[in-house]
C-alpha cells in the first residue's frame, strides 16, 4: 500500500540550511509535494516536483528527487525563525485518486 | 469563493451527538478530499470524491463517520454519535480533476471538540 514517512522534528539555527527528508513506497508516484502548515493556519503548497525531475529549486527552497532509493528532500537555505512550521510530504501516484501525506516534519528555527 | 472554505470553523460538541461538517471547495473543482488531523499527528486521509460519487472511502475510521457531496460542489462529512477520539481538525480540500496539475487546496479546517 502506498506510506509517506518523514522524521517528526527538526531543529536548527537561524542563518542555517534545514534539510527535511521523506520516503515514499509508491513507484509509480506522478508528483511529489511540499505543504508547509504554519501554528493555527490552513496547508499550503510550497513546491512540488514531477515524477521525471531529479531536482527543483526555488528561491530559497530546493527539492531532491531519488526515484531509486524513492526518497524526496526539502532544503531551506539560509533558515529564518519565519520558516517554523510543519512541513508535509505528499505524493499523487498513477492511477491513484487521493494524495498521501506523511505525518509532517515540525521544524523549529533557534534565532 | 477565492479558495476552500470550511464551517464551522469551530465545533465542541457532547458525546454522543452528531455533527455535520460542511466543505465548499473552490469553483470548477471535481476533485474534493477530507482528511482529519489530531493533535500532535499528521494528517490522515479519510475519503475522496470525484463529482459526486466516492471511489475511494477507505479511510473511514468507523460507520460513524460518513460523507457526501452534491451537485458536484459542497460536501458534508457527518459523524455520528461522537466519540472523545474523534476530537481532531478536520481539513477538506479540493482538485482539479487527476492530471498534471493536481494541487490540492485546503480550507482552514474546522476544530472539532468532543467533551
């Protein structure tokens, strides 16, 4: 059955890269997302990535793909106490009709 | 509406009563999901819908829980005879159809609270 797992916490310092990992089981994934839930607020999609790409980047954010080891990564360059929130992998696959997520990665930023 | 919205946003209910919660996703979306999000976890797929009809309710935690939509637009997910468990917020969100663009919006939620 299709699972997205992620690491529950992250903690880093303020000016530094975070790195949030995740793994999927589904091989036939199409896409692959980032949402960020920020205290008391609703998901947003922060960026995702086609099945076909091995790497995105956008502004301060840069998404990894390994289709082999089916592991997706989120990096946040030079980290503010702003980027603390919970971060949410998902997949859509082929054939599918729902998104699955993980648990979330909350990430806490030290100024 | 611009994006999802979701009411209430706020419910405290008794156990034992029914709730009905209700979704309207964004215009010309034919794709309509909710899922539940407890405290300290992450978010929990519980049925999907395509128009009208729901090709996936796998995620159903019991035959409490049941959800429909109509005119292919807003959606109500009722829970019956609730459960302390049961305490949780509950998201919706809406789709295009499946294809290469299938973001999915999300409403704010609504917090329910079961005493």
């Amino acid at each position: 059955g299709e699972d997205v797992e992620q690491s529950l916490f992250l903690s880093v310092r303020e000016g530094d890269s975070s790195v949030i990992n995740c793994t999927y089981t589904d091989s036939s994934s199409t896409y692959l997302y980032w949402y960020k839930q920020e205290p008391g607020a609703g998901l947003q999609l922060l960026t995702y990535i086609f099945s076909n790409m091995d790497m995105k980047q956008d502004q301060r954010l840069t998404v990894l793909l390994n289709k082999k080891d089916k592991h997706l990564s989120l990096r946040i360059a030079d980290t503010q106490t702003g980027d603390s929130a919970i971060y949410f992998c998902a997949e859509t696959y082929t054939g599918g009709f729902k998104t699955i997520f993980g648990a979330g990665t909350r990430l806490f930023v030290k100024a | 509406g611009a994006g999802v919205s979701q009411s209430p946003s706020n419910k405290v209910t008794e156990k034992g009563k029914d709730v009905e919660l209700r979704c309207d996703p964004i215009s010309g979306h034919t794709a309509l999901y909710w899922y539940r999000q407890s405290l300290g976890q992450g978010l929990e797929f519980l049925i999907y819908f395509q128009g009208n009809s729901a090709p996936d309710k796998s995620g159903l935690p019991s035959d409490r829980f049941s959800a429909e939509r109509t005119g292919g637009s807003v959606s109500t997910l009722t829970i019956q005879r609730t459960q302390q468990e049961d305490s949780a917020v509950y998201l919706c969100a809406s789709s295009h159809d499946r294809g290469p663009d299938t973001e999915a919006f999300f409403g704010q939620g609504t917090r329910l609270t079961v005493v």
